[in-house]
C-alpha cells in the first residue's frame, strides 16, 4: 500500500540518525512482552520461526469489514527482517525493537493519513520526490562503500610496496628547547619584557639548543640534556624522559619526518617551529614493519582513499544564486533576536588565562 512506503521512508530516517523514537509503551500485553524478550536476545532465534508474528497490531486492519478481535494486522519475522536488513544491513536487536516500536506507529498514523487525503497534496508528492532522491543517495553510498571495500591481497602488497616509507617505525629521543626564557616577569605577565629583551633570550635559546644539538651528537645523554635546556629557559624540572617509542612519519610535524632517515646512533639537526620553539631528535632504533602487521591498516587506507575517490564526481562544478541566498542587505550572521539572548547570558570566563 501507498502509506507503506512513506513507512519504510520515516524508519530509513530513524534509522540512519535523524528521528529519534520514544521508548515502547509501558502498557503493552503479554504477546508484545513475549516480541520484546525474543528482539532482546531472552528468546533464542529457533523459537521464533520465519512465518511467526513478531509484531501485532490489535484493533488496527485494512479491510473494512473485519470487527472486534478479527480486525489485526501481524507481521512476521522474515517481513520484518526483509525492512530491517533494508533498512540497515546487520541491525542490532536493540534497534530493531526501536524500529518495530515505530513501524507500529506509522502504520497507524500513515493509515489514518490517507483516510484524509494527505497522500493526495503537492506538499506530499514534492516529499516523496525529495526522499525518493535521499535514499537512493543513501543507498549508492552503501554500494560505494562496498565496492570500495573489496581489496585484494594483490592491492594491499602493491600499496605496501609504494609507500614502505610509511611503515617504519622508530624509537627516538627528543630533546625540547624553548624558544625564550621564562622570567618571573614573563610567567606572572606583571612586567612584559621589551621587544629588544625578547629578541635577546630567543637569540640564547637558539644558540643553547645548538650546543645541546652538538653535545648529543658527542654522545651525552639526552635525558640529561632535557633537563638542562628547561633550566636554561628557567623551567624548573629535575627530570626527564626523552624515549618516544613506536614513531612514525605521520605522528611527526611534517618538517621533521627526516628523523626516520637517521641512522640508529644519529642524531637530527636543529627543528625550529615558527613559535620559535626547538627540537632535537636521536634516533635509538628503527624497523620496518611487515606487511602482515599492517594489512588492516592499509585495508582502511585504501578503502577511505578509494571511496573518497568515487564521491568526487558527485561533489563541486555547482554554483548558488547570490541574488537568492545572499541578497543585498541580508546578513549570513544570526538573527539580532538571538545576538541578545546570547548578551544576556554571556558563558563564563576565566580570567586567570585563556588559550
């Protein structure tokens, strides 16, 4: 029936996170406890046969002439089953109780539409048209994914091969340099040193993290030498530790992927951020892991790569009518409505700091 089909369009949104569906009733009769208890796991899927009703609605039929206990509408388990796995493949028992909770409803409620015509408005023709679109869009995003996932050994070897750089993975240690000292002045913001000062301890910082640099190239301990660029910056700190272990390129800023080019033993030139800040890496051990450590991890990569690939056609060359959705004199911001009811009940600040 018509209103069977706006059904299974309400459920598709509920079921991919756009209606949220009340709890069931609290007043239910002892055959919907007994549906409930099998869609929870407490009745085992042999005891509920394909052909079996698994949803009941008592008063509730499409025939007219069918009265008091004969007027019932029942939905088997495979009838049921059948929209589920449309509607979301693999669905749990707990949302499928949801979703029989609110398949009851919209039976009743699509029925109970049509009696008076509003299946027959332009307002529901122009809806059916959109969702139509909407789910189709939902269901080649899942035919996408599916193509997208289908990777062979063949192509997980292939990618593995093209980027074994990737794969690498290090045991370093990293000596952090502040880019300036911290005074009492600059930590309690009493007294903002002059720009001529500022220049001045970025200069010493630079030339400490170069010896520092020098000295871990010489052999000294790089936990020892962590401990001395914060007492030179005026940090206090009694001790370090320097190990970073499990490295690989993506986990580093892209200026420093160098590091895994060192040799064990090695140690990195100077890394300066543009906040001024220095970083000086000692490569202790590196490894390439195989590619049976790393499948799923390539699996993941090429499936996202794959499907972002297949979605670009379908993304961008559009253009929107300024005159319509921008016109002169209509601002993108809020409502003035709600820019004062935001004035009013302005969030808290701490004024010890902000980020």
């Amino acid at each position: 029936m018509r209103f069977e089909c706006l059904v299974c369009l309400l459920l598709a949104s509920l079921t991919f996170g756009q209606v949220a569906d009340p709890a069931a009733p609290a007043a239910a009769g002892a055959k919907a406890e007994t549906i409930a208890s099998a869609m929870a796991g407490e009745v085992s899927e042999a005891e509920v046969g394909p052909d079996d009703p698994v949803i009941t609605l008592n008063g509730f039929c499409t025939d007219p002439a069918q009265q008091g206990s004969a007027c019932k509408m029942m939905v088997t388990r495979a009838q049921f089953e059948k929209l589920a796995e449309a509607l979301q493949p693999g669905m749990s028992l707990s949302l499928k109780l949801n979703v029989a909770n609110a398949y009851a409803r919209n039976l009743r409620m699509a029925a109970a539409a049509e009696k008076r015509g509003l299946d027959k408005t332009p307002v529901f023709e122009e809806e059916m048209r959109y969702a139509r679109m909407q789910l189709l869009s939902q269901d080649l995003t899942r035919v996408l994914q599916t193509e997208a996932n289908n990777i062979t050994d063949a192509d997980l070897e292939d990618y593995y091969k093209k980027n074994q750089s990737s794969y690498e993975e290090a045991t370093v240690a990293r000596i952090f340099v502040p880019g300036a000292k911290q005074t009492t002045s600059t930590q309690t913001g009493a007294t903002q040193p002059t720009e001529a000062q500022t220049k001045t301890d970025e200069d010493a910082m630079t030339k400490i993290a170069a010896d520092l640099r020098a000295r871990a190239a010489n052999g000294e301990d790089p936990d020892k030498l962590q401990t001395e660029a914060y007492t030179d910056a005026g940090i206090p700190r009694t001790t370090s530790d320097t190990k970073m272990e499990k490295v690989r390129r993506a986990a580093l800023p892209p200026q420093h992927e160098t590091v895994l080019d060192l040799k064990p033993g090695a140690v990195s030139e100077v890394f300066s951020d543009p906040a001024g800040a220095h970083f000086i890496y000692k490569m202790i051990s590196k490894q390439t892991l195989t590619l049976e450590n790393v499948k799923t991890e390539i699996r993941v990569v090429i499936s996202g790569q794959r499907y972002r690939d297949s979605m670009k056609t379908f993304q961008g060359d559009v253009s929107f009518s300024d005159a319509y959705f921008n016109p002169p004199g209509r601002s993108a911001t809020p409502p003035q409505r709600t820019r004062r009811r935001q004035k009013k009940n302005p969030p808290a600040h701490n004024d010890e700091g902000h980020d």
